[in-house]
C-alpha cells in the first residue's frame, strides 16, 4: 500500500477523513556481489532542545550510525558524515527498512561512493512525526538535528568536523525537514538532498468535514491519537509542531478548524512553516551550498511544488539539481539512495585527508 501525497491535508485548514496508511515495502537491489559490510550501531543521543516538551516525546533519541567498511580499519582516518532524515508516520527502524540499510548503502560503495558515516535520527512524536519543527509542545527537533546531534557524532566519532563535511537529506517529512533545516542552518551543511518533499506550499482553507472535526476534537491521549486514521492524525501532528499552545491542555496545540469554524489565525501560523513562503529569506544561506538536489517521482502528487521550490531557487540565482524519476512517492527511494543520493554527496562533500 503506497503512502498517500498527503501534504494538501497536512497544510490546510480543512480536517479530512482517510484509512490508515501503514509502512510500505519497497522494492531494492540485490546486494552486490563482493561489497564490503558496513556496521550498524544502535545508540541513544541526548537532546537538551527537546527537554521539557509538553507532550512528553523522548528527549533520549534512538539513532542509527551507519559506519564505512574501512571504519573499524583505520583507526587515524576521518570521514564526513550524511545525516538523513525519515519521513512521516515511521522512526528511524522502519526509514532503514524502506531504504534496504545496509544493502544500498554497502552497494554504493561497491559502485564507488567514498566512504562516509550514515546517520538516521529518529524524530517520531506522539503523533507520528515531529516536523523536524521547533515548538514547545513536540520539542525542538529543528535543533535536534542541527545542533545536538551533530555534536554528539562529532564528538563520538571520527568524523571530519566542519560544515563542509556534513550532508543532509531526507525523504517527504524529511525532505520538508531537508529544505527547513537546510535553509536556516546553512553554517552546519554543506550540501543538501531534497527527496519527494512535502508540506512546502500554504494552503486555503477547503471544504470541512465535520466528522472529521469531531474526532479530533474528541482526542484527549496518545492512545486516541494512535487509533486515528492516518490523514487525521498527521493534523495533530502539524499543529503540535507549528501551533502549539501551552494553555490548551491535553494536547497543547490550536486546529485550524474549531467547532466548525475555520481558525484564520491558525491557518496563517501553518502558512508560516512554509518553505516555499519563507525561502526568499534565506537565498543568502542557500547560495553557501556546494550544491544542492532535489528529486520526486513522476506519479507523485507532491511533484509540483517540488518544482516551485527549484525554480523559485533558480531564479535567485541558487545553483540546484532537479529531476522528475519515473515513480511515485516511495517506489524508488531504495534506488535513488544507492544511486543518486550516496554519489551526490561523494562527489559534494570535503573528504579532508580522507582516501
């Protein structure tokens, strides 16, 4: 079951009813004959930006640290270091499963990537996935990310320590998270990879299904958010990250729709975590990038702001990649990691002395 293009609920005021969307399997390459192993390790990393949130997400975060075949080999050598982030309703297990680690990783050595660390944070929340936005009801996993990680890997493993040597990447909330972090945090990276990007354009308010409105109005726990379908939970979800509000206990957020009423003042709140509405403010940080890519599946309903968002880049004059893939939205993400993504960053990031 393909996960559904969902940025258009997510971004709007309207409250859509849709069937839970599970995990979907993805196809990928064999492995390859030969290709050397790479070691996965599985660790906790300390954030000290999601203390205190009032959901009560974790601030001790399950990480997967993808280390290069030669790692354990060389012990002087460093690398630099891709960080890659999930998208919506999975954590950072499951975002491994889709893209076959350690198989497209491993492969793409085999095909003559250089050597770098992979590491995949987990940012699910309560309800399903943090925005990788800043708030004071999910925490702040903009920060996450950009700070308190990186230092941790910096300061665990041997990874070439500057902007230049740090990637980033992500797929559909990822690829939101790629394009947000990405923009305003252009002192930690030094080249980004948009995958199948969601939520980058505001939307109006639609047509309200007052059903819909009433089951969310109805949510008091993380056990009721859990039996939501998947379009209405994903509407919790924005609204901790990007209208969150500490006096509206149990769920510390404001909806865009409130007994039936559309709420403009939410709605523009959401429209303010737009990238495509705030990109003109960070042309600056974006012409820093070595480079930066962005692709998207030909069948996938986010294709045409993903579009928006290259030319709008184009036309500023930031130098970016795009391409339209023959797929949808997660059809080949298994393909283009091995492939596209891992070569990209080969060929973009600062190796330093590494080989």
């Amino acid at each position: 079951m393909k996960r559904l293009a969902w940025a258009a609920a997510m971004m709007g005021a309207t409250v859509l009813g849709a069937s839970a969307i599970a995990q979907v399997a993805t196809p990928g390459a064999q492995a390859i004959a030969g290709a050397k192993a790479v070691t996965i390790q599985r660790i906790k990393v300390h954030s000290a930006a999601i203390e205190g949130n009032l959901e009560g997400n974790a601030a001790d975060r399950d990480v997967l640290v993808v280390l290069p075949p030669s790692y354990g080999k060389e012990p002087k050598r460093r690398y630099p270091v891709l960080y890659a982030l999930h998208g919506y309703s999975i954590g950072a297990e499951q975002w491994a499963g889709e893209i076959h680690v350690p198989a497209t990783i491993q492969n793409a050595f085999a095909k003559g990537a250089k050597e770098m660390i992979v590491v995949l944070p987990d940012s699910k929340t309560v309800h399903n996935g943090s925005m990788y936005s800043s708030s004071v009801t999910t925490g702040d996993f903009e920060r996450f990310i950009s700070h308190d990680l990186i230092a941790y890997i910096d300061g665990h493993y041997r990874t070439i320590a500057k902007r230049e040597s740090r990637g980033l990447a992500g797929h559909s909330m990822g690829g939101y998270g790629t394009s947000r972090i990405g923009m305003k945090h252009s002192d930690m990276f030094g080249a980004l990879y948009i995958m199948s990007p969601c939520c980058l354009s505001a939307r109006t308010a639609g047509p309200i299904d007052a059903k819909a409105v009433a089951t969310l109005e109805q949510v008091k726990t993380e056990a009721d958010s859990a039996k939501l379908p998947f379009l209405l939970r994903a509407q919790l979800a924005v609204g901790a990250a990007w209208s969150p509000n500490p006096k509206e206990p149990p769920l510390y957020m404001d909806l865009p729709v409130k007994g039936g009423v559309v709420q403009p003042d939410v709605l523009a709140r959401w429209a303010a975590n737009a990238p495509l509405a705030f990109v003109d403010q960070y042309i600056g940080n974006l012409k820093r990038y070595r480079a930066i890519a962005i692709d998207v599946g030909d069948r996938d309903g986010l294709k045409d702001d993903a579009q928006k968002l290259h030319e709008t880049m184009e036309n500023s004059g930031v130098a970016n990649s795009f391409e339209i893939y023959p797929g949808d939205h997660t059809s080949g993400v298994s393909f283009r990691v091995q492939d596209k993504v891992m070569p990209f960053f080969s060929r973009n990031l600062d190796f330093g002395t590494a080989k």
